[in-house]
C-alpha cells in the first residue's frame, strides 16, 4: 500500500517514528509535510493528505498533531473521506473493520511512540469487514454526504 502522511508542528516527533513502522510494514510512505517546528496551520496539511487518498494516489493516509483533533474534523471536510481519530489499538483495528476508515489522526501529546507504533500498525493490517451491517453503514455515511454535497451545489 501507499501511505500518504502529513503533521504539523506539534506532530513532526511522531512522524519519524510512524515512517518507520509504516516501512517496515513493507509499505510505501509519501511525506507530506511538515518538516519544520514553526507553529502551521494543520488544515494546510490535512488536505494535500486527504486528496491524495481520494484521487487513489495514495490507498490510506496518516495524519498527526498534538491532539489529532484538528486534523481529523479537517480530513473529514473532504468528501469520500472517513478519517477516525485514533488513541488505542481496540479503536484502530474497529474503524477498519466497522468503518472502513482511510484516514487515521492520531495526537503526539497525547499517545507515545510505543503505542502510535502499535496502532498504525493495528490499523494497516486490519481489512474492512464486507458483513451486510457494515457495507450498509458506510453506505449510509456515503449518502449523508452525497446529499449535503447536493445542497451545496443549489
């Protein structure tokens, strides 16, 4: 898999230590930014990420801030994305089975590298569980957006 990641100041620390796992994994990693320790906008990272996985360039992205908060209500502005902001094993390896989640957030200051480790790796290695429940609420969340991007467009 493609996996396009993306933090801002506040989440740089992490991003070492994800890429690592994510590569040894055996998988491909894009670095979307940032590099620096200035303070930065995390929206302006959220997106090139989030764009990435709806165009099918990247198949998941990761992001990261020092909550995961803003990155996650930022990735999920984006239609066809279902970012899950993650602080635990047990919910990275539900938001693939129940959600089919393709984007995670994850906070530095609030999860070590220890266990960030642990959980993107939980989340990479789980598959979307095909059960007629599940398929049938993704497919609700999909026309929840389909219809607000409708009223938009009037």
């Amino acid at each position: 898999m493609k996996i396009a990641l993306g933090t801002d100041h506040a989440g740089i620390r992490l991003k070492e230590e994800i890429m690592e796992v994510i590569r040894g994994l055996g998988h491909e990693v894009e670095d979307l930014g940032c590099g620096c320790s200035d303070s930065v906008d995390y929206p302006d990272y959220a997106l090139p990420v989030c764009e990435k996985v709806v165009s099918g360039e990247a198949d998941r992205g990761i992001l990261i801030c020092g909550t995961g908060i803003g990155m996650s209500i930022a990735a999920n502005k984006v239609p066809g994305i279902r970012c899950a902001l993650t602080h635990d094993v047990f919910s990275a390896k539900a938001t693939r089975e129940h959600n089919d989640s393709n984007v995670i957030a994850l906070g530095e200051r609030v999860v070590g590298p220890g266990l960030a480790a642990e959980i993107i790796s939980a989340w990479l290695t789980t598959d979307f569980s095909q059960g007629e429940r599940h398929v049938g609420r993704v497919n609700k969340i999909k026309a929840i957006e389909e219809r607000y991007l409708k009223s938009e467009a009037r």
